[in-house]
C-alpha cells in the first residue's frame, strides 16, 4: 500500500501528507520509543499515543514514513514542523491501536 491509501482509511485524519506514493509495507505498534527503535522494520507505519518531535526522530533514524497517533491524540505543531523538514506523513484516529491497525491491514 501507499500513504495515499491511508487517507483512504475509515477514521484516519491526515495532518501532513510528505510524500503520497511512498510505500508502507507493515504496521509497527508501540508506545516505548526504545522498543520502536530495535523492532520496528522499514517502510512500516508507526502506530502510537506519542504525540511529539521525539517520535518524528525515532520515524526518521527507522525510515518509517508515516506516524499514525492513536486514541483521539492529535499533533502539536512543533511535531508538524519536524514531520515537514524529515518527509514523514502524520495521520490521526481516535480509535486505539487495535481498532486502527484493523482498519489499515486490508490494504496492506
């Protein structure tokens, strides 16, 4: 699938769109951004409540292309601006984690 079939997902709100052909091949979810970083796998969307910069890191360093903040969390500007300048799409859902990564799995 691509980010532009995420915006095509029941319940996700996107905030920024970096790049709508990139490819995302897995679903990451994970709220321990140590965790994040020694098992999530490229090309993955990350699926998490950590609303803030540090997250657009960590998506960055792991070359996930696209951040999915759960259960109604939605991104501050400061994690907008550092999502801009690293090309990584950021969507939002107010379901939880489970909900959302059911949602997105049929087009993966």
């Amino acid at each position: 699938m691509t980010v532009k079939d995420l915006s095509q997902v029941e319940g996700l709100k996107a905030h920024h769109v970096a790049d709508g052909d990139q490819a995302v091949k897995d679903i990451y979810c994970g709220d321990l951004l140590s965790d994040v970083m020694a098992n999530a796998q490229e090309d993955s969307a990350l699926l998490t409540i950590q609303a803030h910069k540090n997250t657009v890191a960590v998506a960055s360093l792991l070359g996930l292309g696209v951040i999915v903040l759960c259960n109604g969390r939605t991104p501050p500007s400061d994690m907008i601006e550092a999502a801009k300048s690293e090309d990584i799409s950021i969507f939002s859902s107010s379901a939880n984690h489970y909900k959302t990564a059911l949602a997105i799995t049929p087009f993966l």
